[in-house]
C-alpha cells in the first residue's frame, strides 16, 4: 500500500509506542515530525503530550497538498521537503517516523545520533530486526542512551529513541 493510502489514524500498536516515548519526561516541547497523510489526527496527539511548536516535512507533493486542505489546527508549520536535510535544529524532539527501512537513513545516522532528543521508526520487511539492530547502533559508544520497541503495522516495525537522562542514570 502506497504511503499517501494509509491511514495512521486507526493503527493501534503505534499510538500505543507513540504514547510510551511522548509520555516521557522531556527537554524539548517543540518537535520536528514527519505528520503523514493523517495530519490534523497527528497534530491533537502532539497537542496532548504537551508539545507546543510543531514544524513538520514532508516529501511526497500529493500527501502535502492532502495535509495543507486538511490541517485545522493552528501554530504547525509545514513544509515540503526531505526532512533528512534538516536534522540540526536544535531544541526540537524528532519524531522520525519513517515509512522505509532503515537503509534510507544510513548515510545520515551521524548526524541523527546527535540529536538531544528524537525517535525513529523503520519498517521491517527489506531489512530485518537484526540488521536494523546491528546498522543503528554501529559506532555507538553509548548504546544505554537509546530503548527500542518493535510492532506490527502494515508490516513488522521497530521505533529506536532516546531514554530521559533520569530513566538510564544509575
Ligand atoms: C509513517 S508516515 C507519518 C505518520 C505520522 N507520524 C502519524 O503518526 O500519523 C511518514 C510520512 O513521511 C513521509 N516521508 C518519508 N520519508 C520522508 C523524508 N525523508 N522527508 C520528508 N517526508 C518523508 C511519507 O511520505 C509519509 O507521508
């Protein structure tokens, strides 16, 4: 099923990791997020967790002209474009909630380990837990800094994030 096709809205397992990670003690209130065809649902959930500055990408033209005549919601900030060109905005939680495999990203895992705060989400079905696993955390010097949770979508899907600096403190 293509991207723009999905509905986000009525896929339970993920609400369910996206209330562990959002629900967590935090730093930054703002967020940079991937909002998906299913945007204004996206943003109330956003809205409820706290967050207050939405600034969210997005590089498919049709899902952007879907999110610009749906999204009610004031204050979110949409932009068209691939969001892997702007991962060093500081003061900004990530929510990279990406559709693909992790192969998509690997070149910018880099820069994406810098970020304070963020989650990540990949599909599973070219590339397998195991070697999503072994890619994420290649260079890693402190894996402890990260949690991970794996459900099932359209397909198998694992969400990596960074733990509150209180849950891995010893
Ligand atoms: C899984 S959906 C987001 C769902 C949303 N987070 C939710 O919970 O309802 C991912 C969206 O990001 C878009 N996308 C994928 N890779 C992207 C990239 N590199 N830059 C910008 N948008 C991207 C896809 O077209 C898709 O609309």
């Amino acid at each position: 099923m293509r991207a723009n096709n999905k509905n986000y809205v009525i896929a339970k397992e993920k609400k369910i990791r996206q209330y562990v990670i959002f629900k967590q003690k935090r730093k930054n209130n703002n967020i940079i997020c991937l909002g998906g065809p299913n945007i204004e649902n996206y943003v109330k959930e956003l809205r409820s967790f706290g967050f207050n500055q939405i600034i969210s990408y997005e590089r498919d033209v049709k899902v952007f002209v879907k999110q610009i005549s749906e999204l009610k919601s004031k204050n979110v900030c949409l932009k068209q474009g691939d969001i892997r060109s702007n991962l060093t905005i500081s003061n900004y939680f990530y929510d990279l909630d990406f559709c693909s495999t992790i192969l998509c990203v690997k070149e910018f895992l880099p820069q994406i380990h810098k970020i304070e705060e963020f989650s990540i989400t990949f599909s599973l079905r070219r590339c397998s837990l195991k070697d999503t696993i072994k890619i994420f955390f290649k260079g890693i010097t402190d894996p402890t800094r990260y949690s991970y949770t794996t459900y099932k979508d359209t397909a198998a899907m694992v969400t990596f994030y960074t733990l509150n600096q209180k849950n891995y403190e010893i």
